[in-house]
C-alpha cells in the first residue's frame, strides 16, 4: 500500500468535503408534483441521498425554497427538511435563486468555489443558478441523479445547455466516492458505505 500523503483539500482539483457546498434548491410539493423525468420516490430518495451525504462529510448547506412567505407554496417536505436541522432557509419570490442577494451572499459566506448543486426544476430553478454561478467564477457540479424536469426532454435539455456552458455533471456514487476517496479515512466510512447500500450501489452479503 503506497499512497500519497493526502493533496492539500482546499485546492485539491477534484471535490473535496473541504472544498464543496451544497446548494438545495425548491424541493417543495409543487415542484415534485410537476415533476415527469423521474418517479417521485426515486427523486426524493435520491436527493436525500445528496443531503445525508453533505451532512456525513461536513460539507456546508445553502438551501432555499421560493414564494413560501408570500402564502402562493409550501415550504421545502419534511422528508428533506428533517435531514438539515439548523440550516437556514432562504425563501425568495425569484425563480433564478442567484438573483435573490440572500441566498447569493450565504453561497459566498461558506467560502467554497466548488458548488454541488440540486433544484427543481432542472430548466429552471437548477439551470438558472448553475449559469449564473459558473459567470460568477464558481465550478458548480449538478447532481443528475437528484433532480428532475417537468418533462425527459425539458430535463437533458437543460442539462445538456449547462455542461456546454462548463458544468461538471455528478451522480451520487460519483459524489460520494470522490468526496471519501480513501477508505483509511475511518471516520466517513460507515455513512459512505451504508449510503451506497441505500442506493442499490453496493451490495451487502450479510
């Protein structure tokens, strides 16, 4: 067994739990309603998938709902909610969240350049955010398996509009194994390995 020493994680130039946040973007009940490229259940475990990862690794969470305070939506579902105690929520009437200067500067207060990013809609709420972040100077890795569009089309679409515009498209056992890298990173692998079982992406034997 030779490994490096570990690469300095902050300027490491894949993802790192040091170097990432996570942006969580309207995952309300009309968006998930509206919702045709995924099955609902799917999408819902998966993207909690996203958040239980950022939570086991440390990653900071910037998430935001729309046009809940003005009474038109319902805040973000509880099966979701439940998984980020204490993290504020930005409500905003803007359906590009990077046009709301709230939710702009607690991206910018996590530190990170390297932003994974989930929304609902994939042509909007996911895409919008995404060109405006990659503008701003940031990398932004949209999680493909944890968000959906209001049709297939609408859905690869977008996605194919922003990895031309720069994106680095992820899945979650991507992210997941690029955020643990190394299994003598003892203190990360339960949650890692019992994530991926979840997923269906490792298989247990016991």
């Amino acid at each position: 067994m030779t490994s490096f020493p570990r690469r300095d994680p902050r300027t490491d130039n894949l993802l790192t739990p040091e170097n990432a946040a996570l942006l969580v973007i309207d995952y309300q009940p009309t968006q998930i309603n509206s919702i045709q490229s995924i099955a609902h259940p799917t999408l819902i475990k998966n993207v909690a998938m996203t958040i239980q990862l950022a939570q086991s690794f440390h990653v900071p969470i910037v998430l935001s709902t729309v046009n809940v305070e003005t009474g038109r939506n319902e805040d973000t579902i509880p099966a979701l909610k439940k998984l980020m105690p204490g993290v504020t929520s930005y409500d905003r009437t803007n359906i590009n969240a990077w046009e709301d200067k709230d939710f702009v500067e607690a991206v910018a207060a996590t530190g990170r350049t390297n932003l994974v990013i989930v929304g609902l809609w994939t042509e909007a709420c996911l895409a919008f955010p995404t060109l405006d972040a990659l503008q701003s100077g940031y990398d932004v890795y949209p999680v493909v398996d944890a968000v959906g569009g209001t049709s297939t089309i609408a859905h690869e679409t977008a996605l194919r509009r922003i990895q031309q515009a720069g994106a680095q498209l992820i899945t979650n056992a991507q992210l997941a194994c690029e955020w643990q890298r190394d299994w003598n990173r003892t203190e990360t692998v339960p949650d890692f390995v019992q994530a991926l079982i979840k997923a269906g992406d490792f298989f247990s034997y016991e």
